[in-house]
C-alpha cells in the first residue's frame, strides 16, 4: 500500500547523462546516487539516478542502449521545488552554467511565484519561492 513514506522515482529520457548531469549535480546542488552503462543487451540503458541522500525522491535518467527514447517534455512538465525562500540569481546563473535556459512559463503562477529553468533535454524546473501546503 502507498503511504506518505513510500519512496518516489521520477524516471526521464535523456540525450546526454553527462549534460544532464552538469544540470542536476553541478547546477542544482544535488548528489548523483547511481551510475550504470549499458552493457549491450536487449533492454539496458545507460543510467544516472540523481537526488539528495536523505530524500524520499529521485530522478531516474536514461539514455542509448538498444532502445533509446527521444525526450519529448512540454512546457508543462515540470518538477518544482518549493524554497520557501527568494530563488537566489547565483542558483540560476549556475544552472545556466550548467547547461540550462531560463525561461518563462505559459502558466503566469509560476513567473509570479518562482523561477523556470529548462533542463538541457527541455523538461522544466521550477524553484518555487512559495512553501509547500497540501491545503
């Protein structure tokens, strides 16, 4: 059964681990959790679980292997972040450092309460300077 503890993976295509990489570790502050290269055989994939050690959250990212999937994120996939804080200029000039694009959102709450960045394979992120409430 699915509790409030059950662990949670977010699990995305990419073009490049090593971009994508740069992006999460690099730009954003988080850990790369796992690395794993495709061996060659039906149905394995090159692999880069990112997140923070202590969350209850990851991204899973994959790319090549004998199947590869193109991204074909929208503008409204997004993963926010809740800061409960300012969405500080140096975290945005590192992402985009670090390959990603600041742009705005289709949706006015988001350019109202946060920040857009694109990912290098396109799927935002949002950095929200709103707190998070489940009411």
């Amino acid at each position: 059964m699915i509790t409030a503890r059950s662990h949670l993976r977010i699990a995305r295509p990419s073009r490049d681990l090593t971009r994508a990489e740069a992006f999460w570790v690099q730009g954003l502050g988080m850990s790369a959790l796992f690395r794993g290269d495709s061996d060659g055989t039906a149905g394995t994939h090159d692999l880069l679980m990112v997140g923070l050690a202590d969350a209850s959250w990851h991204l899973e990212l994959t790319s090549g292997g004998t199947r590869p999937v193109e991204p074909r994120p929208t503008e409204e996939d997004l993963l926010v972040v809740y800061l409960d804080a300012p969405v500080p200029d140096e975290l945005v000039a590192r992402l985009q450092e670090h390959g990603g694009k600041r742009v705005q959102s289709p949706n006015p709450y988001w350019n109202t309460w946060g920040v857009t960045v694109e990912d290098p394979d396109g799927y935002r992120l949002v950095l929200s300077t709103r707190a998070w409430s489940n009411s």
